[in-house]
C-alpha cells in the first residue's frame, strides 16, 4: 500500500490541492509505521515545494 501511495502522490505532485487531498487520504489509511515511513519520504521529496501541506497532514497524523 506505501508504494502505491508514492505512486499516487508523484503523479498528483502538479497540483496543490490534489496533492494534500491524497496525502490525508493515505494517512487515513496507512498504519503509524507507514506513516513515519511515508513522513520522511515527502519531506525528501516534496519539501522544498509542499512543505506547509506537508507540516499541516502531518500534524494531524501524529
């Protein structure tokens, strides 16, 4: 399911508001162990560019 999301969320990465609809869905749906995993992996990948969606979904997750 981690990769899948990865998958969504690079394809969804063009849009703003595309981007955190996944990202809260994925969140809902991943367990706390994917979640620490997926949290890393976004930062790497989308910090420079989402960091306030990312500080946001990610709050709310932990």
């Amino acid at each position: 399911m981690l990769e899948y999301v990865k998958k969504i969320l690079k394809k969804v990465s063009f849009d703003l508001v595309l981007f955190e609809k996944e990202l809260l869905k994925a969140i809902d749906n991943l367990v706390l162990r994917e979640i620490k995993i997926l949290k890393r992996w976004c930062y790497r990948s989308f910090g420079r560019s989402y960091r306030p969606i990312l500080d946001r979904c990610f709050v709310i997750a932990t």
